[in-house]
C-alpha cells in the first residue's frame, strides 16, 4: 500500500504542533504543584489542630487523604488501562516525569509503610520531606525553573533540622515515665513534625507553584515570550 505524502501545510502543522507541545511542557502551569501543595499543608495543620483539641483519633485527617489519593490513583490506573484515548505528541520530558511520578508515589508507599511497621513518625516525615525536594529538584532542573530548584534545597534544610525535633521538645527519656506523660510529650514532638512538614511544603510546593503560576498566565496572554 503506497503511503501518501503530506502536503507542504500538513507538515508545518505537525512540525508547529511539536513545536507547541515542546513549549507547554517547558512552562508548567504550576496548578499541580498548588494542589498538590495546599492539601498537604491542610491535613499537617488540621492534624496539629486536631492533637491541640482532641477532636479525632490523631491520623484521622491523614487515613482520610490516603483514602482519597488511593481512589484516584485507582481512578487514573482505569482511565489509562481501559479508556482509550486521542493519540498526542509525546516528548522525552513527558515520559521522564511519568517515569518519575511513578517512581515517586512507589518511594512514598515505602516510606508510609515503613513508618506503620515502626519507624517513628518525627523520622518518616523528614523522610518523606527529602523525598519531595528530590521530586522537586527533578521538576525545577528539567523544566530550567529556578524557584524550584531553590525550594528543593530550602526542603532538605527543613528535613535535616527535622531530624533534631527529639532532642529539643521534651529531650528527656522516655523511659520509666508513666504512660500518660510518654503519650502527652509524643504528641508535642508530632505536633512539631507537622508544623516542619507544612513549612516544607509551603517552601517546595506552594509558593513555587504560585509562582510558576503566574508566569505561565503571562506567557498565555502574550505578555512575555518564552525562549525556546
């Protein structure tokens, strides 16, 4: 079967539409990483709030976000699976930061699971902050996006100096102290890896977000024009 060759015009509309998708993919929206960043800073500050005034069982507001990102993962398993769609140009950046979200959520299961079999919560959490800042590094370094790759490094900081919060609430032992005392100084300490864990979140996620945002509204309407 003899192919037919594409006309002058239909190769500069595939070629500008390569040319299109290359540029949107070089300037995230940002609106992800908001998301992504406002739900984590809710849940550390509704979780602080909720051990302050007992309202729930402390990981209450946390099973419930893990509830909600199981389902839409789940959700995006069955839409890529069986739900068949338009065919779209598809870059090396695209599927490196599909390899990469992957590998992430993957990281962030290990971590979830290795804090219920026994590591303790103030050392998960930093864990999963270095998690995001290396997530963040990725993003901020393929897409050439400077307040990312800041952020990344400002997220490690809070991890590390996360590492000490033992040492400076309540350092004393735990040992040989009555129940109720051990229960009360583990919840400040906790207490204390979710304002870190905000803060972290805040740094990486939301205001590089915001930011990003904003540029990528003024590349929309023309104002500033992108280097290629």
């Amino acid at each position: 079967m003899e192919e037919k060759n594409l006309t002058e015009q239909e190769s500069l509309q595939i070629i500008q539409q390569m040319i299109e998708t290359a540029k949107q993919e070089q300037k995230d929206d940002g609106k992800g990483w908001i998301i992504w960043g406002w739900t984590l800073f809710t849940i550390s500050m509704l979780t602080y709030f909720n051990i302050q005034f007992n309202w729930f069982d402390t990981s209450f507001f946390w099973n419930v976000f893990g509830v909600i990102v199981a389902i839409y993962f789940l959700y995006h398993l069955f839409k890529n699976l069986f739900v068949r769609k338009a065919e779209r140009v598809r870059t090396y950046t695209k599927d490196i930061f599909d390899k990469l979200n992957v590998g992430f959520f993957i990281f962030l299961i290990l971590i979830i699971v290795s804090m219920n079999a026994g590591v303790p919560p103030s050392k998960g959490f930093m864990l999963l902050i270095g998690l995001y800042g290396f997530w963040i590094l990725i993003y901020g370094t393929a897409l050439n996006f400077k307040p990312s790759i800041i952020a990344a490094y400002v997220t490690w900081a809070v991890a590390f100096a996360g590492l000490f919060i033992d040492r400076f609430i309540q350092p004393e032992t735990l040992n040989n102290l009555p129940d109720d005392l051990v229960r009360s100084i583990s919840l400040e300490r906790f207490q204390w890896v979710m304002l870190f864990h905000a803060f972290a979140v805040l740094c990486g996620y939301i205001v590089p977000g915001h930011i990003a945002n904003k540029e990528f509204k003024k590349i929309r309407k023309g104002d500033i024009v992108p280097s290629v």
